[in-house]
C-alpha cells in the first residue's frame, strides 16, 4: 500500500516519540557520571523514598551500625600547638595491611600507615627535627614521602619491601599543612587502599586559638572495577552525617582540609549558611580569599577559619553531588 507524503511526517512523529521515551530513564531513576568520567550507579529521585531528608543525604552510604560517636576523634582533632623541640619528634607511620567497613555493607582490603585511614596526624612547630619510622608489614612494596621542603635524600621515593624497615629524618617546614602518602606506583592504587595522612607545621608563634579539626577526603573502589563508588571524610561515609562536629556558636574554628579522592580530577568543600576564610596550603598568614567553597585538585589542601554566628546545624560537603552523595556529606553543629 502506497504510503502518502503526510503519513510519513505522522509515522515520523510516532518514532521520535517512542524513541524519546524509550531514552527517557523513567521518572524516579537517573544515571550521571563521576569528575573522572566513570558512570555512576542510577539514583532513586522520589522524594518520598530513600531520598527523603528524613532518611539522611546519603542512606546507601553511612557508617556500619557498630561505629560510635567519638571513634574518629583522633583523626580529626590535631594536639594542640606546641614550641618548637630541641629534641626529635618520632612518628610511627608501619604500614599495615588490614579489611576495613568504609561504609555500611561497603568493604575494603587497606593498606594503611597505622592502621588508619588516613594515616596518623602529624604535628610539629617549623625547624622541628622529625624522624619517622616505616616498618613494612604489608605484603607489598611501600614508601612514605612528605610534601613541604626536605632534604631530598628523606624524600621517600625508595621502595620498602615487605618484612623491612626505613627511618626518614628532616626538618619540619615551611609553615602549613602537608599530606604524605606512598609513592610506589601505581601510586593512585596505593593511595586509594589508605595510604596517606596528614602533616601540620605550625609557626613558631601559635595560631589565634580555635577549635581545630583535620577533614581529609577519601575515595575508595569497594568492587574492585577501577571507579571510586564510595566517599568520605577521615576514611568512612557518612561518618560526619550521623555524628557532626560541635563548636560553641560565635567562637572561632580552625579547619584543615585536604583532598586524597584519587584519581577524581576535582573536588570541594562547601560550607552552608556561612563563608570562610581559606588560607591555601597554609603557607601565608594572610588569607587568599573568603568565600563558602573552594576547590581541591589530587593532594591540594586549604586551612580555612570561621565562625559559626547563631546556634543550628551547618551543612559541609563536596560540591560533586556524586560524592556528597556517596558519604560525603557532614554537619558542624554550633551549641
């Protein structure tokens, strides 16, 4: 049967139609992808379901039952200034192979400085004498290297073999706030098994006092497919969701932020309801801007101050909803 010219628009209609609604992801479901390009698992948009604010920013990815408040203090809470030593600091930073839950029903095989994801806060006051040991009982090669300035010799870059020992000695500087982790390449691979941790050297004048916290973002591939799939702040998500930070309205907080999300391109920290000052890297005493977010490349970090002015519950978060979605999520609470 003869088709006419005007039927052919009319059938034409029909398929864009079905081939629009065939493309269309239903309407409670989304696909996104990642900052690394990575597709992303597809979301449940109905607001009346597992998305409710009632139920928590991130409920796929919050802490296993079994994890308490105060667990992670002494990764988030720096000792207190100290003048500068006329003798050595010692650090243990032993690399341990261990299973950690990063998030409820969210497993991974770590190998981590202490034990710990992050590793170990490290503090000292510029011109200290630092001397780290790194005992490997790992079943794979490791290292341990510094950002900040050292004497190149100290810098990490020699492979520890399972079963052995290494002693780093250097001093501390400059002023600011350092990560280190392994450098064994893959290092992104052994970066996002744990291995890293967070160094400050303070000035040799303390700071003005603040209620201080560390905050570092962690990343981590639990199906082992290459792609991160769950984020964090100090090592597990949703940890800062379901046990935010306290600080007494109108008193000024001291925040040291540090992006360890490999191999994500990008990451942030947004601050709701309230700016900031960000001091990059910490190095200037001056800071470089005030604004309520500022953005993070692989191993780049910020001190941030601020206060808090009225009693209620401040959101933070990176501004990738894919990770702020994944257990990046957290409060500061001002009491």
């Amino acid at each position: 049967m003869a088709l006419r010219r005007r039927d052919l628009f009319g059938l034409g209609g029909i398929g864009g139609a079905l081939g629009l609604f065939l493309a269309w992801p239903g309407p409670h479901r989304s696909s996104a992808k990642g900052s690394n390009g990575t597709d992303l698992p597809l979301l449940n948009l109905d607001c009346t379901g597992d998305g409710s604010p009632a139920k928590g920013y991130g409920p796929r990815f919050m802490p296993p039952g079994y994890v308490t408040a105060g667990s992670r203090d002494a990764l988030h809470t720096p000792v207190p200034w100290t003048p500068r030593s006329t003798e050595v600091r010692q650090f243990d930073l032993s690399v341990i192979e261990t299973t950690l839950e990063v998030a409820e029903g969210h497993t991974v095989t770590a190998w981590a400085y202490g034990g710990t994801i992050p590793g170990p806060l490290v503090r000292a006051t510029l011109g200290d004498r630092i001397r780290v040991v790194l005992a490997n009982h790992g079943n794979c090669a490791h290292s341990v290297h510094f950002h900040g300035a050292h004497d190149v010799s100290e810098d990490g870059l020699e492979r520890v073999a399972k079963g052995e020992s290494r002693f780093y000695e250097f001093e501390a500087g400059p002023v600011g706030l350092h990560p280190y982790h392994c450098h064994v390449p893959p290092y992104a691979r052994h970066i996002g098994k744990g291995m890293h941790g967070v160094m400050i050297v303070d000035p040799l004048e303390p700071r003005p006092a603040a209620h201080e916290f560390v905050l570092s973002l962690c990343a981590f591939d639990t199906d082992g497919d290459g792609k991160n799939d769950v984020y964090g702040w100090n090592g597990m998500a949703g940890y800062y969701e379901r046990f935010p930070l306290k600080v007494p309205a109108g008193e000024l907080v001291r925040i040291y932020v540090v992006n360890m999300a490999e191999p994500d391109a990008i990451a942030s920290f947004h601050l709701h309801a309230q700016t900031f000052d960000v001091y990059r890297s910490g190095t200037s005493s001056s800071p470089h801007e005030h604004t309520d977010i500022v953005s993070l490349g692989p191993a780049e970090r910020v001190i941030l101050e601020f206060r808090l002015p009225r009693r209620g519950r401040y959101m933070f978060h990176p501004h990738q909803s894919h990770m702020a979605e994944r257990g990046a999520m957290g409060w500061i609470v001002a009491i």
